[in-house]
C-alpha cells in the first residue's frame, strides 16, 4: 500500500487505514524507531507481561524455588576481607 507523508502541525506523518492497524494487531500505544530507510511502528512491549501466570504454573507443578541448587559455593563459605 502506498501513501504519502502529510503534513500534520508543525510535524510530519502517515495516515494509517483501520484495517491496516487492525490487521496488524497495533493497541493505541506503540513504539516507533528508526532503521536503514524505513520507520518500524511496533507495539509497546511490557517486559514482565505473563510471569504471574507463569509463576503460577511452576507453583502447581511444585517447580517454584531457586534455579541455583545447591547455592554457589562462594555463598556457603566465609568471606574473608583484605
């Protein structure tokens, strides 16, 4: 699809058609960055979206718990400051 760049304000922009934004899935906050001639627009990601689910079944399958089993050796041992 092609279009042009509008004038908008003192800025510069694209109008996108609904179905396009719908098609692609795009909430009403997105993300945009720049790459070797073209614009990305991407939806905001949220890093930790689905541990609470995902802590939840590790829980109901008994696999909650610390990764390091046992704890690192340098933890178990006394430290000595020089």
């Amino acid at each position: 699809m092609r279009t042009r760049i509008v004038r908008i304000g003192n800025s510069q922009g694209v109008r996108i058609p609904k179905p396009l934004l719908e098609q692609a899935g795009l909430p009403e906050d997105v993300e945009l960055h720049a790459e070797d001639g073209r614009i990305v627009i991407a939806a905001v990601r949220h890093p930790r979206t689905g541990w609470a689910e995902a802590a939840r079944e590790l829980r109901a399958r008994g696999e909650e718990g610390l990764l390091e089993t046992p704890p690192p050796r340098f933890d178990s041992e006394e430290w000595e400051w020089r």
